[in-house]
C-alpha cells in the first residue's frame, strides 16, 4: 500500500484504512441486521427496537453490481486537482452485509467493466489542501 | 368527505433559465386558473404552495409571496416541500381540506425558476445535509443513478439502446404538438442514437434538463362553481406514498441500497399508485391516459412496470409494440413528458396533472386522446417521495 501518512478524507468518517487496507465506514444494527453507509443513515427495519448500532468496517472486496461511465465534470462542491472527466461511477455489492456503495471507479479500464466482477475499495486522490495533505475520497478498482 | 373537483387551470409556459421573480411565474399560472374558473381571488379560501427551493427566503415562503400579489386576505397558506413530488403534496392538502369541509375551493400551485447550470449540494454542511457528500465526495450528478439502474435493467431484462432512444423519439413526437413544451423538436432514433453520452447507456437526449415553469390549480366542491365550469374533472383519489425498507433502488441523494430486495423498485411510487387504486376502485386498465415522469427513458420504462400497467420486465414491448402511443388503448405522456419540458420541481406534478385535465377536458388540439374518460398523474421525487392522482370526467 502506497503512504498513507499524509493524506485527509474530504469528510470524516466514511472510509478508512488505519488497519492497513482501505475500508468503507459502516454501521450495523444488532437488533435488525441492516447495515448503514454513511453510518449515520440510519435505515432500521420497521418495529425494530434501535438497540445495538455498531461501527464496522466493510469487507475490502466486492463485487461490481452496476457501473456507468460519466462524461461531463461533476459540478463543484466536487474537487479534483487532475481531470478525471471521463469517470467510472460503480455500484460495488458486499454480499455479506448486503448493501450496494456507490464510488468512483479508479486505475481501472473503464472499457473492461463488467456487472459481476471482482472491485476492491481504495482512494483516490483530489487535491492539496492549505496544510499541504492530500485530500481524498473512497473509489474502487478491479482486481487484477 | 365530498367529491372535489378542479374547476380551473394555469400553466407558465416551461422555459430555461430566467431573470424575472419565480412569483411573477406563478400569478401568470394563475391568474389563468382564476380565469379558468371565472373565479373571484377572494372566493379563495386555502392556498397549498410548493416551495421554490433555490429561492431562499421568498421560495420558501411562496405561498405568502403569491397572496400578496393578488391581495392578502388571511386565509390558510401552507408552504410544502416533497422534491420533485412537492406538488402532489400541494394537491393533496387541497383535496383534502376540501373533502374534509374544511374549505369548498382552494388553490394548489408550484413555480420553480432553473438554477443556472447544474443543480448541485443546497448547503456545505455534511453533517446536517447528507446529501453533501455525494457531491463532495461521490462525483454523483442525478442522471448518474438514472444510468446506474438502467444498466441493471438491460442486464436483467434486455432492454437496449434502440429502446431508450425510442422513448425520446415518442415523447418528442408529442412534445412538437404542445404549446407549453420547452422543447420542440422532433428527433428521428438516429438522431437521438447520435447524441452524447451524458453517463452511459445514457444520451443527452434520454435525460431532461431542469425548466423554469409555474403552474396552478383551483379545486372546488362548491355545487354552484361546478356546474357553472366548463367540464369540471373529478378527483377520484390523490395519494402520497415514500420509500418502504427493502426496496432495492439506489435513491438519488443515497450513497447505498441494500442488495436483497424485500420491497419493489421505486416503492415510493408503488404505494401511491396502489394506495390511488384502492381509493379509487380505478385500476391501470380503466385508465386511458398516463402522464408518467419520465426524467430519464429509464423512467418511462420502470414506470410502467411499478404502477402495474404490465408485468416487470415487460414495459419494452410494450413500448416497442407501439402500446404507449396516442391512439393504443393507453395513452402515455401525450404531453411529450419530462423530456420535452424539463424539470420544475414544484411546478411540475401540478403540470402533469393539468394535461390529464386538459386531456379530459378535450383541449388538447395535435396531441388529443380521443374519448379519454380516465386519467392518472405519477410523480417522483428523489429519497422516497411520490404522488399519484386518479381524474375523471
Ligand atoms: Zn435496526
């Protein structure tokens, strides 16, 4: 894994990689099953008692759901420092939590994607903020 | 509670991006429902407004803006926000104050002026708006998730590019035919086949742009304003649904979905279309006109499935058998739909509802259904907001 030191999530709390592999942020509920992301968007199953939200990371693998390939920048508040325009957007399913997570497809060919195959979670770098970090965000990339 | 019924119309012509007050739209609209009506203001006695977001203050307060300009006389005025469903919520609360006798006639109405480019986060704030983070984070304009289940689609059911480009040719057949279309011109399937990528299977022309529009509705159960109206059409149900757990959709806004369906796709809209049959008794084969939201030829296709006009998986064919058009036993979106007009929001499921009036009423010119009798409205809006409307004449 490349250094992870210096580098800041643009917002808190999504995705992490203290453990040494980059993992989505989640949360689940003990009393109904669901998982949450962001853990914060709570989704409960109806009549369930609420009790026993936890804070878990994602498995690091998945598979790629659905995928689309967009052409025009996305407006600001999104930051990038490189053009990335055009992006692979991929909704990546974790079978065990069952719950799909929508991320920016990175150092991927776009060209060989394709509904069932194998995505891991990763970053990606946008900018360089004022106390010098890299800024990023979570993405997915096929496994090679 | 008492049969209602709308008795006048307006629209604001759809349009782009405008200088002038969204309010000013607004009385345009309707100052014609007035008009349609041959209605006094003051006979008004509740106005049901939906809330132009981008409009700060003012837009949030619409209701309060439009009274003033025709005169304030202290009447209920409650100001409503239900995305791009925020007019079914405005007609709802009408109808139901009126069948409840709260009221005998009220005003229901929506103005939204374009944001200038793209719509984008209301707020920097990521805590309180979740939202933020698919646009600071997620690189997630809204047709992206349009395109994210459209894929899933032609995967599961074979639906194709001939298909999606079908639905622009179709509806913008219709929209050529409608002095209140933004957008005019007829497009051949090579044409729209030709165009770009937006977010692939995506093209420019299978997704619409957001509009400026108002429109404006007047309901009664007044007997004497009835009979004295020209064609007044009955409310025979108007329902709001949202989301319900399970559903597999990935929600515009939303960062996940779960992958084990429990509920149906778009089940916002699955429980106000069914909650509309219920109350009704009408069900998809009594109707002879749809107006569908079509914000994406996705939607034109799904929507047909949800609101149970055919089995899942089914809707290309009827499409592709020609079953959708003017003149098939089910007229969808003879008005040349989303497509042809744009989006705007609180303006727009009123809209629809007006061309199912209007369709009713026979003053469609071009694009009239012939002895249409029974009309519905479907309205979507993003994370779990829907409206369904059932009319007759
Ligand atoms: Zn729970």
């Amino acid at each position: 894994m490349e250094n992870m030191v210096n580098k800041v999530a643009r917002i808190p709390n999504l995705v992490d990689w203290s453990t040494g592999e980059v993992r989505l942020m989640s949360a689940k509920c003990n009393s109904c099953g669901t998982y949450f992301f962001p853990r914060e968007h709570y989704q409960h199953r109806p009549g369930c008692s609420r009790e026993g939200v936890e804070d878990v990371l994602l498995a690091q693998k998945g598979k790629l759901a659905s995928y689309t390939i967009q052409y025009y920048p996305c407006p600001a508040p999104f930051k990038t420092e490189k053009k990335i325009t055009p992006y692979g957007i991929g909704l990546v399913e974790f079978e065990d939590e069952k719950i799909q997570i929508t991320g920016i497809i990175t150092d991927t060919d776009l060209k060989s994607l394709k509904i069932g195959m194998e995505m891991e979670t990763t970053i990606l770098d946008m900018y360089t903020n004022e106390e010098k970090q890299q800024v990023v965000t979570w993405a997915f990339k096929a496994i090679k | 509670m008492r049969d209602v019924y709308i008795i006048g119309t307006g629209i604001h012509p759809w349009m782009g991006f405008s200088e002038q007050v969204f309010a000013d739209f607004a009385a345009v609209a309707v100052n014609d429902a007035l008009k349609d009506a041959n209605l006094e203001w003051q006979k008004i006695e509740a106005i049901m407004a939906g809330i132009f977001i981008y409009g700060g203050n003012a837009g949030h307060l619409s209701g309060q803006y439009l009274e003033s300009i025709f005169g304030e006389t202290g009447i209920p005025v409650v100001n409503v926000y239900n995305a791009c469903a925020t007019g079914s919520a405005s007609i709802r609360m009408a109808y139901n104050s009126i069948a409840a006798g709260e009221t005998d006639t009220a005003l229901a109405f929506g103005a939204d002026v374009s944001p200038k480019g793209f719509l984008t986060a209301k707020s920097d704030n990521a805590v309180q708006d979740r939202d933020v983070i698919r646009w600071k984070m997620g690189g997630l304009p809204n047709p992206i998730y349009w395109a994210l289940e459209c894929r899933k689609r032609m995967e599961k059911y074979g639906t194709t590019e001939e298909d999606l480009a079908l639905v622009k040719v179709l509806m913008s057949e219709y929209g050529s035919k409608n002095p209140h279309a933004r957008f005019k011109k007829q497009y051949s399937i090579e044409e729209v086949l030709n165009s770009v990528y937006v977010c692939d299977p995506l093209r420019l022309f299978e997704i619409c742009p957001v509009s400026t529009g108002a429109a404006a509705l007047i309901v009664t159960a007044d007997e004497e304003l009835i009979s004295k109206a020209d064609n007044p059409v009955k409310i025979n149900a108007t329902t709001m649904g949202s989301a319900m757990y399970g559903d597999p959709t990935i929600r515009i806004s939303a960062l996940s979905c779960p992958s084990v369906p429990e509920a149906p796709m778009l089940s916002e809209s699955y429980s106000a279309s069914r909650q509309a049959y219920e109350k009704s008794g009408i069900g998809p084969e009594d109707i002879d006109v749809l107006e569908l939201p079509d914000n994406s030829s996705w939607h034109y296709l799904v929507y047909l499935e949800t609101c149970g006009f055919c089995k899942d998986g089914e809707a290309d064919k009827m499409l592709r058998d020609g079953e959708t058009k003017i003149g098939a036993k089910l007229a969808v979106n003879p008005s040349g739909g989303f497509s042809s007009h744009g989006e705007a929001l609180s303006a727009q499921a009123i809209w629809q509802v007006i061309e199912c009036t209007n369709q009713l009423r026979g003053r469609c010119g071009e694009r009239q259904v012939e002895g249409a009798k029974v009309a519905m409205a479907q309205t979507y809006g993003l994370m779990g907001n829907s409206g369904t409307t059932i009319m007759t004449i």
